[in-house]
C-alpha cells in the first residue's frame, strides 16, 4: 500500500488521520507491506505528517519497506503554470526511485 499525504498544521490532516484511526486495534493492516511519498513544497519538507503517519503505520501493525519509501523535496518555483514540475533534474531524481 502507497501513502502520499499532505502535512496540515505540522501533522496529518484530521480526516485521514481519523480513517487511520479507526483501523487502530484491528488486523485490518496487520503485516500490510506499506511505503510513503513525500513530495512536498513547504519549508518543512512535511516531516510533521511522514513522521505522524509513521506513529500510526507502527500502531496498524503495517510492515514499512524503506527502500520504497520516497523523499523528494520541490520548490515552488519548480512548478509550472500547468502544476507539472518543469525542472528535469527533479523529474529524474523522481524515476530513479
């Protein structure tokens, strides 16, 4: 399973963290192979959300597989008009992973 997410106010947004809540406790992800991407263009990197949605990942029992799991900071000037990211070295760095 892939999680990408946006950070809202430092964390998760209130809504998917509440869905997520609600696994909490069951075996609904139980041993799940999870992964995240991260492609935020605030300051922050959204640290704030990855590191709350890996809390609650370990809660669910989920199995995160490093090595899938993406990092890919993008300035805002990087996108254009049309929302796509315009600047090829950031677009490569996104393939390679």
């Amino acid at each position: 399973m892939l999680f990408c997410t946006p950070e809202y106010a430092g964390a998760l947004p209130g809504s998917f963290k509440n869905l997520l809540d609600w696994a909490v406790g069951s075996d609904a992800m139980d041993g799940k192979l999870v992964a995240r991407i991260n492609v935020s263009s605030s300051i922050t990197g959204a640290a704030g959300a990855h590191e709350s949605l890996r809390t609650v990942l370990g809660y669910l029992g989920t199995r995160i597989v490093e090595e899938a799991c993406v990092h890919l900071p993008v300035p805002r000037d990087a996108i254009g008009a049309d929302g796509l990211i315009g600047d090829e070295a950031i677009r490569e760095r996104g393939a390679r992973r």
